[in-house]
C-alpha cells in the first residue's frame, strides 16, 4: 500500500482494535453479572466463574467485529474530513477510492476473523461451555449443597441434605424432581456418595425409597431400594439432553449431519440456518464499508454539515444486519429464504458502491448535453437583455436624467 493507504489502514485498524477490546468488556460485564450466581448462590469458585463468562463471548465477536469495523470507518472519515484531509488529498491528485481502499483491505481482514470464530472458535467454545455447566451441576451436589438447607439448580428440581460426612458422603438426602408436568419424582436416601465411571457422573443412593406421582388424584407409587444409582445427567436442561445443537457443531457436522440429528423438518432446517448464518455473517465487514464510503467518503467543506450522513450510515447499516438476521430465521420455516440470506449483504454493498462511484466521481462539463445547457442558458440571457432593453426605450432612460451643464470655455 502507498503511504497514504498505510497511513488509513493503521488509524483504522487501531481504533477498530479498541473499539472491539471496549465493546467486549462491556459484553463480559453483562455476561458477568448474569452468572454471579454461580459464586454467590452456588459456591464456585473464581476460576469457573471466569471460565464460564468467557467462553460465552466468542460467539458473539460475530457480531462485535463488524459493529467496530464500522464505527471505527464513520470515525475515521468524519475526522479526516473534519480535519480537512479530503480535501488535501483530492486536491493533491488522489482518487477518489483512495480512502476506500485500506478500509476495504481491513473489511477482508475482519470478515476471515469472522469466518475463523464461526467455523473454529465458536464451535469450540460452546462445547466446552456445555462441559462446564455440567461440571457446576455435579459440584453443585457434591460441594454447594449445604446440610440442612433447600437448593434449586433450577425451577421444579430441589435437592435438600441432612449433614455431610468427613468422607464426602451425603446424609439424609431428598431429591424431588418436578421438571415433568406429567410426573413428579421425589428420592429419599439414608446416604449418598457420587461416582464417576468412563466419564459420566452417577448419584449412588443407599437404603431408601422412591414416591412417583403422576396426577394429582392419583396414589403415589412408592418402591424401596437398598442401592439405586442415578446418572447426573437426566438432571441437565432439555436443552442439554438432546445432541449438539447447530451452535455446537463444526463445519463438517453442519454439511453432513447424522441422520437421527435430521430426522424432523424443523431439526433439517435449524441445521440450514446456521450453516447459512455463518457462511453470510462475514459478508458484512465489507458491507458496512462500502455504506459508509458511500455517505461519507467524498471530500467536503467545513460548512457542509455532515452530522446527517452519519446517522443515516449507522442506521443503514443497523437496518441491513437487522434484515439479514430476519431472512435467516425464515430459513427454519422455508429453505426458499437461503438465496435472501446472501442477497441482502451482497445487493446493499453494490448499491452503497455505485452510489459512491456516482457522488465521488469528478463531473464532467465538456459533455454535449453540458455543451447545450450553456447555450440554451446563454442565448435566454441575450433574449432577456434585449427585452428589457424595448420595454425602457431611449425617453425613459433620459427622462428622469439631470439636465446638462454647458461651460463656455475662453
């Protein structure tokens, strides 16, 4: 790149650096403070609270990056105009694209970040994300629990225990399960240790009873054990029970999924979705650009206000992410939106590029129809002169003249 270039590219790239490190502080705080309940309310310690709150952020740098991207691009452009460096540099022979090219350059560089957080780091982080909360929802028993106190992981799931031995052991537990509208489940132990075999975590309960009630009209069952294990897992959210979801899944588990993960229309469709989202999200750094060169890239005077320029590129770039987020939910419905889903980045940046190409261009004024306008101009002039020059006549120009001094001269 030219001087000039390099010069953009590196006010770009640092204030789009900052503005990502600002957003996604704030990102983490909000993330944060939805999960201090795992050190307040549930006993973790720092370290899976930290764990935790940050593998929650990789997915949303897809939508973090292009936001700095372009806010960093509106800054840049409104200083470099507020500051008279457009102006300097079309007046020393620069072309029009010159503030566009770096811009774009750094737009390709944010879209293969994008692409490599969807494909690689995304995917990642929310499988060890998943591994996590299933961590916390085994130590929850073995460590939260205090004896002689109620804990609810969650609605409808209670857990309540006597007193724990120097060894671990759980004594006097009560487990109810009400999670299944059609079915409530309560455990009752004299003790309880966890174990854990082949990577899955079991709750061993001895010497006790398990009361299951399906209505409440209904006897409650009631069946006497003197060992019963428990697997950890059916304790997990639905939402875990189930395979990966399509956030969890790599690019060639979105391509060729397992068929019993695609056994339904809806699950063939959420599938589609995201592999579409992921593929179309990077278009987007190159959007953004191309709609802020349009409204902001060309030189213009300090007295031209350009405060409506900037709005108006912010909201057209909120409204075309905002558009491309609603085409691709249409997929879960009908597959007939994939072709939406990569037109609306692609058609918004041609309009913003031949908008841009229109506006910045020099005029040309030696064009025939330029050449026709000036004359038709000019001979409306003389036609005027000439009517004006009737309509006075010669006794109205001297009639109201003063009258003339003779000196006679000796």
């Amino acid at each position: 790149m030219s001087t000039l270039s390099r010069y953009i590219f590196r006010q770009a790239a640092t204030t789009t650096v900052m503005i990502v490190l600002s957003l996604t502080s704030l990102v983490w705080i909000a993330l944060a403070l939805r999960q201090l309940n795992l050190v307040t309310a549930q006993g973790q310690d720092a370290l899976a609270f930290l764990k935790i709150t940050l593998l929650g952020l990789p997915g949303l740098m897809t939508v973090i990056a292009p936001v700095a991207l372009l806010i960093a691009s509106i800054q840049l452009l409104n200083r470099l105009s507020a500051d008279s460096e457009l102006i300097v540099m079309t007046a020393a022979g620069a072309k029009v694209w010159a503030p566009a090219r770096p811009l774009l350059v750094l737009a390709v560089l944010v879209s293969l970040v994008v692409l490599v957080f969807n494909f690689i780091v995304m995917p990642w982080a929310n499988r060890e994300l998943r591994d996590a909360i299933i961590a916390v929802r085994t130590d929850l028993i073995t460590q939260v629990i205090q004896p002689g106190r109620f804990t609810s992981p969650e609605r409808g799931l209670t857990f309540h225990v006597r007193d724990r031995a120097h060894s671990g052991e759980l004594l006097g537990l009560v487990l109810n399960d009400a999670r299944d509208d059609k079915q409530t489940t309560t455990f009752l132990a004299d003790r309880a240790r966890i174990v854990k075999q082949g990577g899955e975590t079991f709750l061993l309960m001895q010497t006790g009873h398990i009361l299951r009630k399906a209505t409440p009209g209904e006897a409650a069952q009631i069946i006497a054990f003197e060992s019963y294990g428990v697997d950890l897992a059916q304790f997990e959210s639905k939402a875990e029970q189930r395979g990966l979801r399509p956030r969890e899944r790599y690019l060639s588990e979105l391509l060729n999924p397992a068929p019993e993960d695609v056994s339904t229309p809806r699950a063939r469709n959420l599938i589609r979705e995201e592999l579409h989202e992921r593929l179309s999200s990077p278009l987007y750094p190159l959007t953004f650009v191309m709609i802020t060169i349009a409204l902001l890239g060309q030189a213009r005077t300090t007295r031209q206000g350009r405060g409506q320029a900037l709005v108006l590129a912010f909201v057209l770039a909120t409204a075309a992410r905002v558009g491309g987020l609603t085409v691709t939910n249409l997929i879960s419905v009908s597959p007939a939106a994939i072709p939406l889903v990569y037109a609306v980045p692609i058609g918004v940046a041609l309009l913003a590029a031949a908008h841009a190409h229109a506006g910045m261009r020099p005029r040309r004024t030696n064009t025939p129809w330029a050449r026709l306008a000036a004359a038709v101009g000019e001979r409306l002039d003389r036609v005027g002169e000439r009517w004006r020059a009737r309509r006075t006549g010669p006794a109205r120009r001297t009639a109201g003249a003063p009258p003339r001094m003779e000196v006679s001269r000796r």
